[in-house]
C-alpha cells in the first residue's frame, strides 16, 4: 500500500516507522486515587529528566550561534525552571492530576498569562510554550524516543507537524526519511530537510496506512509516495533504484573541485543558501563558491532579545574568516509574513503577506535595521561583504536605507570605529521590483532573484499552500518572463543578476537559467553538487538555444516539453 505526498528533498530511504507526538492527545481529567500519585510524580520527574537530557545532548557540538542552539536552548531554560516544575508537582498532590495533566494546565496557564501581556516577545512566547509542554506529555508518556544514540535502526519519521524548533532536536544520524501530513515546497521544514539532506515528503496523508510503530516504510522522494510494507517485488525494484541513486551520488564525487563550467567553457558561480554560522564552517563538503544568501533573521527565532551589535559583528566575522575570502552576501533580516520572531513586535495584520514585511519592516523599525548595518560595516573592515535587502519595491525605500547607512558611516567615523565598504543588492521578489528595476539599478551593484516570493506576489497564489503547488507552479511562463525582463535591465546597465530562489537548486532547470544568462546560482546545501554537476555537462550553445525556445512557451506543458527535450 503507498500514499502520495510533496516531495521536497530526493532520495529513496528505508525505515522502521516511528510516530512522533506533535499533538495533544486526549487527556483524562478524572481525580486519581491518593495510592497513585507517587506513580505520577515518579513518572513526571523520569519523564522531565528524559526531556532535558535529550534536550542538552543535543546542544553537544552545535555552534553557540546557531539556530539549532538557540532553539534548544530556550526549551532547556523552561524546562530547568523550578517554579514551573513546582507548579506541577503541587497540581499533582493537590488536585489528583495524573502527570500528563498537570503538565498541560500548568503550560497552558503559562500561555495564557504570556498571550495576556503587552510584551510582544511574551506573547509570541506562547506558543513555544505550549509545543514544549505537548513534548513533555510525550516524554511523560514514555514517547521521547528521539534521543541521540537511542535510535540504532533506519527510522522514517512520521508527524502532523514539525517546528523548526523541533526539527533542530532532531538526532538525524539514524533518522533516514521524514513524513508529514502539512508543509509544501517552500514551507521552511522543507528548506531544513534539504539542507540536512533529508528525504522528505509533506503534505502527505499517512492515516489511510494504518501505520504501526516498527512498520517497515519506503519513502520515494524522487516520486513522491511512501510505501508501507512493500511486497518483495516492489521492494527489490525500489532496492534496485536506491542502489543506482547511491552510485549516481558518489560519481558526483567528481564534482566537488571542479569549478562550475559548462563544457564548452562558459563560467556561472555557484554560491549557497545558508541561515546559521554551522552550515558555512561546512561550506567545503558542498563544492560551492560562497554564500549567495545568508538568512540573518534565522539567528533570531528563539532568541528572547535582539542581538545586539557586538554579537552580530562577531558572528559576521567568524562567518569572514570561515570563507577565507569566498563570496560572503548577507541579507539584512526578512521579518513578518509567515516568519514570527518572539524577540521582535509583530502586529497582527490582515493579510500579513502584503503588509509590514521585508524592507518594510526595518524601515518601521530603523534602531534595528542600524544595528545590524553597523555590525555589518564594522565587519566589512575583516573582509568583503555583499549586502542585500529583502522586499525592495521602488526607489525610495532604496533611498531611505541608503540615508541610514550613510548615518551608521558617519557615527563609526565619530567613534573612530574601523569599517570597510560593501557591494550593495536587493532580493528582486515582487513584479513592482521587476518593474521598477531600471530605476535602482544605478544604485546597485548586483541583484538576487527571489523565486519563491516573485511567484507568489506574480501568481497570487500562496507559496504554503499545497493545493496551488501543482497549478501553480515556481517556474511557469510569466515568472520566465519576468526573469527575463529582469535580466534584461540588469544587462543594459552592467549589474550582476543572481538567483537565491528553490528555483535554482532544481538540477532540471540549471540548462535554462544558465540560458537566459544567469551569473549566479545560490542553492541550498544539500543539493549543490547535483547543480554543480548539472552546471558542468551542460552546453552552452544548447543552452541558450533552450531559453529562447521556453520564452516562446505560453503554456506550462510546452515549458515542461522544451526542459524535458533538452535531454
């Protein structure tokens, strides 16, 4: 039996099933007998001990500035409260709770209290409360199995849903696959799965399956379906498939120190997308140039207070001295729409998506946006830095943050702080910025090409909703022509145009966008030496020949045709 999912990390993986609690079960609020409760309070201490355990063995060899630490780390600060682990042994004496109970009125009360409060950062609070208390139940229950060294077998993990916060505990040396019922493409799970290398298919319905713990599962992420107990036919063609897909993987060995050229001698950078300092100190494993797109708002998901300049000049620096002098682009941060920071105050919007995002949001908030453009020119003094900004529209918002990094000059100059000067971009994410493109280009020194949000913004068609995903997809005639239009503009003036979207880590596509005359790639890690590949035995000539044939296109069967005859 198999079901049908979103693929959005390749690979065929083989696994036990292992079902992880992400949601509340049914709880039984009945008094227990005064004779239990010992039993509950036992179970809530071993259960609470498990947690914190797993919970600090997997800040063992994390970088202290990456998103992973910071995620785990404010669990553990919650977790080691003693008041909060009072409260809960009181419910259980007082109140006859069972363990699992105490916990979820205790955290939930918690949530509530932050949710009443007039402090953003509290309030956004709340609900990594109440995912941490739902993780408790689960150990309580005796169902935090996912500890590191306690899987010994492949396992394929099954859940409704998974934070980033818990993806970051994740003990993935034994993890093979990843199943779950929500997320799409560019959901940011998927972005994680990718950059760990791991297969994954979201949006899938599991349920149908009846799938037992130890079940055996086949997840194929180059088809998109789970297999559940396959019969010995199945299983040997899958066999089969995986074995080539594993000889496939290390012919792309080959790759890793060739530079990225296509055979007939035509050059294009091939940069990564990355969102903490642990992923560049292992840039080298990916056969990349540089970085294309650091996310500097990932260091901000857990964190309960905005770093400040001191902390991100040290990060950007330990990030310059990582590269030995590759191409280093930091995007300042791309806050709001579907990117809830509890250290920064969000208001609720109608239609976040088309409200105080990007840009925008620094320009509301300039105190913050200085701060980290101090932290970046002061960093800029250790070596060279591209820096770009998210959600840019039209000229004047380049105006305005150009006034503010002249003032940030100015004051280092006063406090006779060294700095160094920057190559300035903007992420190119919405058709008034394709629009308005000849007018900032003056400005610019290079531009990155946004994908993800140029579809959504172009199509108005959400990028986390599965249901478009299909009819909608990334690469369609109009997002073709509007990366056309932009390089087209960029050309007429001489500024380099790169491209930071999903679309670029789609080996398929790389012929394309190397033929519309892309100078840039910046993909996720996990994927870069199939693109590097794909990069190398590609023809230029042909090529180009093939973007002129898919600009031509107006249906999407037709785009698809001309990709699939390139081969």
């Amino acid at each position: 039996m198999d079901v049908k999912g979103i693929a959005v990390s390749s690979g065929i993986s083989f696994g036990e099933a292992l079902h992880l609690a992400t949601e509340q079960r049914n709880l039984d609020y009945r008094l227990l007998p005064l004779s239990r409760i010992p039993q509950q309070l036992n179970r809530f201490d071993a259960g609470l001990k498990r947690l914190t355990q797993q919970l600090a063995d997997s800040l063992q060899g994390l970088d202290e500035h990456s998103d992973n630490y910071q995620l785990i780390e404010a669990d553990l600060l919650l977790l080691e409260d003693p008041e909060m682990a009072g409260q809960i042994r009181n419910s259980i004496r007082g109140l006859q709770f069972s363990a699992a109970v105490a916990i979820e009125r205790v955290f939930a009360h918690q949530a509530s209290e932050l949710e009443a409060m007039d402090d953003p950062y509290l309030a956004h609070r709340a609900q990594d409360v109440r995912c941490l208390g739902r993780r408790l139940i689960a150990a309580v229950d005796g169902k935090a199995a996912l500890e590191p060294g306690k899987l010994t077998r492949p396992t394929i993990i099954l859940a409704p849903d998974l934070t980033p916060a818990e993806f970051a505990v994740l003990p993935l040396d034994n993890i093979s696959g990843l199943v779950l019922k929500s997320g799409g493409y560019t959901s940011h799970t998927a972005i994680l799965a990718r950059a760990a290398g791991l297969p994954a298919l979201l949006s899938c319905n599991f349920d149908s399956l009846n799938i037992a713990n130890g079940d055996a599962l086949v997840l194929d992420a180059e088809q998109g379906c789970l297999h559940h107990q396959p019969d010995a036919e199945l299983l040997e063609q899958l066999n089969a498939r995986a074995k080539a897909e594993a000889e496939r993987r290390v012919r792309l060995e080959k790759y890793r120190e060739r530079a990225a050229m296509t055979k007939d001698g035509h050059e294009v950078s091939l940069l990564a997308n990355v969102g903490n300092l642990n992923d560049i100190t292992h840039l080298a494993k990916t056969g990349v140039d540089g970085i294309g797109l650091f996310r500097t708002e990932f260091m901000l998901m857990h964190c309960s207070e905005l770093p400040d300049e001191r902390s991100q000049y040290r990060l950007y620096c330990d990030a310059l001295h990582a590269l030995e002098g590759q191409v280093f682009t930091i995007r300042t941060m791309d806050i709001g729409a579907d990117k809830e920071l509890p250290c920064l105050p969000l208001t609720s919007e109608d239609n976040p998506a088309l409200g105080l995002r990007g840009l925008r949001y620094s320009l509301a908030h300039p105190e913050m946006l200085k701060t980290q453009l101090r932290a970046v020119l002061r960093a800029a003094n250790h070596g060279h830095i591209r820096l770009m900004f998210p959600m840019v529209n039209q000229v004047e918002e380049l105006d305005r943050v150009f006034a503010l990094l002249e003032e940030c000059k100015q004051e280092l100059i006063e406090e006779e702080r060294g700095f160094g000067e920057l190559s300035l971009g903007i992420v190119i994410e919405t058709p008034a910025a394709v629009m308005n493109l000849p007018s900032m280009l003056p400005m610019l020194d290079f531009v990155s090409i946004g994908t993800n949000d140029l579809t959504q913004y172009a199509m108005a068609a959400d990028r986390a909703n599965p249901q478009l995903t299909r009819d909608y997809p990334t690469l369609s005639p109009a997002i073709l022509r509007l990366i056309s239009m932009i390089l087209q503009s960029a050309r007429a003036q001489n500024v380099r145009v790169s491209l930071c979207g999903e679309l670029g880590s789609d080996p398929r596509l790389v012929p394309l966008l190397i033929g519309l005359g892309l100078d840039e790639l910046s993909v996720n890690t996990g994927m870069a030496l199939e693109v590097k590949a794909a990069i190398c035995e590609a023809d230029y000539q042909r090529c180009l020949l093939l973007a002129g044939q898919a600009l031509m296109a107006d249906r999407l069967e037709q785009l698809n045709q001309c990709i699939t005859n390139y081969k």
